[in-house]
C-alpha cells in the first residue's frame, strides 16, 4: 500500500506539472529561444544566464537525498558561482561557432527548445526544457547530445559522493544504477583518468571488470567508445553495438560517430550516422554541410555540390555552407566560382577569410590568374 501510495503522489506531481506546462504557447517558447539565441551569438554571457533557471536545475539534481541543509547548500553554492551556460555556450560561438533555435518540441507535457551549436568544424545539440519560474519563463534543464544526457544528471554525479559522505545510509535509498555508480566510483574515476592521458588497454581493462548494470551505463559506454576508437576496430565494433542495443534510438550514439567514422575512413558508416542524427532532431540543413565535406573528402564532388546546395538553399547565411562550397570549387578547380563564393563570404556574410596561400587546400588555387584578380579587385586594409 505503501508503495502505491508514493507511485499515485508521484503521477499527482506530474500532472500537475504537466498542466502547468500546457500553459506554455509555442509563441512564448519561441520567445525565450530568440533570447537565448541572441544572447548566445553576441557573446551576452550575462543575459542567457538570466533566462536559465539554476535553482531549478539544482532540484532536479539534488532530488531524493537527505541531506543537512548546510551541506546541500554549499553545493548549490559552489555550482552557481562555477557553472555557467552562457559562458560554456558563448564561449562556443566566440570559437567561430553559431547558437541556432531549430524547432519548439513537445516532450512529455513539456515545452523544449531545440538549439544547433557549431564551433571549430564540429556540431553538438542542445535541448533544453521550458518551464515557468514565477512569472517569468526559462530554461530549468539541457540535454546536451554528445554527452548524452541532461545538465541535471551531469550535476547528479558529482553531487553524490558529497552527499554519500555526509550520510552513509544513502546507498541503500538511491536507485540502483546510482548506488553502483557510488560502489564503483574509485575504478571508475581510474578509468576516466586512462582516458584523459590515452591510456586505452588500461581504460579497457577497468571497463570490462565493472558490474553488467554500469557497463550498460550510457555515460560509461560513451567513455568505452572514446576508449575503443583509437585501440582496436573490433573493440570499437563492439562498443558501439553495446550502446545500441542498450539505448536503442538515443541520437548520443550517431552524433559521437560521425567522427569516429570519418577519421577511420568509414565515410559509408559515417553518412549513415548523419542521417540518424538527422532523424533525432527532426532535420538539420546544418548536418548537409557534414554530408557535403564527406564526398569532398572521398572525392565525390557532384555529390557534394547537391548536398552543400541544399544547405545553402535552407539557410542562406550560414557561412560553414559556403565555406564549404569553396572548397569544393577549388578541388573541382573551378576558380570563377571560386571568386564569386569568395565575394559572398566577405562582402555578404562578413566572415574573416584566413589567408589562403598558407591553407595547403588552397596551393593551385592561389597560383592561378584568379585568385590573382581577385586579390587585386579586393579594398586595401
């Protein structure tokens, strides 16, 4: 009785929270996406942070555990004077990245809004929920995709060998995927360590003496597959099999191996990656851009014209599209269209073009009358 008396409290909760959400329009999602957006993209560290709720991020992650006060505060304390999404995601988009509202998802009675993030050539997703604090509306939560999992959870882990600490009853009254995580955490932070000085056999070894639950762990798997990628083809095969087999559908998987796949020349695997992740997030003109430099790279030009000419088309200031197309053009020596994406880049987009005779992509082009002309038709800085 007991026991389903707390399942009818929790479902009570949810729907009330549900209902609160329903509430919500997509027009005042919307709202909040376009602040965040600019905020983001005009390095406004200050004003994302603003419409991210933290102490509400800070309850879900301390949810469940009993602990003095004083303890769970200094903890709340030393994230919010240490964490901030507007400086990780600011930060970012400073690197030549972008920050990007996609589309306003309904997940389970919750408004979600779902952002790209570009930066330095690589594309990462971040889905955040939308709830009301007060009377203001803010992101509580993010999903960030090549963690694969939420901000919360992130937090989670950190916090509850603070908390084990402070009550050593605890193990028995959190869930069982987290009471391992705590019995395990010596071996498991030894792993985490191989991982960061390229110790993959060791990292391995540890991996594969942990219990069955925390080898189906998908943070621990994401941790297996980095390991793998550069030890063994097998191993990787494997790893990546695990992860599917136990988190069917997540789009963390796909997104982790599009790289993996492109380094180790899997450019077949890889395509397939990028569809997937295109499935995940309901379309990416974006993830076109990725195809396109996939066909550059095996030396299918015309196939990489048609996939960059759709992202162009879908979004036609995104200057990585045509940035990519310029290459493209060169590859195909093609030095007239070269010059015209030039001008776009510079004179349209207002992006900072590096100078091409020190870019080993760019040797013939840069030899050639067009490039010549063009440098000469340029204005004197």
């Amino acid at each position: 009785m007991r026991t389903l008396s707390l399942v009818a409290c929790a479902l009570l909760l949810a729907a009330q929270l549900n209902a609160g959400q329903s509430a919500i329009s997509d027009a005042e999602a919307t709202q909040l996406a376009e602040k965040l957006e600019t905020a983001a993209n005009e390095g406004d560290v200050r004003t994302f942070d603003r419409n991210f709720d933290f102490e509400a991020l800070l309850d879900t992650a301390t949810a469940g555990t009993e602990v003095p006060a004083a303890e769970k505060n200094a903890f709340r304390t030393g994230v919010k004077q240490n964490l901030s999404m507007g400086k990780i995601v600011c930060g970012s988009v400073e690197q030549g990245g972008a920050f990007k509202l996609l589309r306003v998802r309904d997940r389970k009675g919750e408004k979600v809004l779902l952002f790209r993030l570009t930066a330095g050539g690589g594309v990462n997703y971040h889905e955040m929920k939308v709830r009301k604090s007060g009377t203001r509306l803010c992101a509580v939560d993010a999903y960030i995709y090549l963690a694969g999992e939420w901000l919360s959870q992130t937090l989670r882990r950190s916090y509850l060998p603070l908390v084990a600490h402070e009550n050593r009853g605890l193990l028995d009254k959190l869930m069982s995927n987290e009471s391992e995580y705590m019995k395990n955490l010596p071996q498991l932070s030894a792993m985490g360590e191989a991982l960061r000085n390229g110790q993959k056999a060791k990292g391995l070894k540890i991996y594969y003496q942990l219990p069955a639950a925390l080898q189906q762990d998908k943070n621990v798997l994401i941790q297996r597959i980095a390991l793998a990628s550069q030890h063994d083809e097998k191993e990787y095969s494997l790893a990546a099999a695990d992860f599917e087999k136990f988190h069917a559908g997540d789009p963390a998987l796909h997104l982790i191996l599009i790289d993996a796949h492109f380094f180790a020349k899997r450019f077949d695997k890889a395509q397939k990656s990028i569809d997937q992740v295109d499935a995940a997030v309901g379309g990416d003109p974006y993830l076109n851009v990725l195809r396109a430099n996939l066909y550059c790279v095996a030396g299918d030009t015309a196939a990489a014209k048609v996939a960059i000419i759709k992202a162009e088309t879908a979004e036609p200031k995104m200057s990585q599209a045509f940035l990519t197309h310029l290459l493209i053009t060169v590859k195909d020596k093609d030095y007239a269209q070269s010059v015209k994406l030039l001008n776009k880049l510079e004179n349209e987009l207002g992006v900072e073009l590096a100078d091409l005779r020190t870019v080993p992509d760019y040797a013939d082009f840069v030899k050639a009358t067009e490039y010549a002309a063009w440098m000469k038709s340029r204005p004197k800085k």
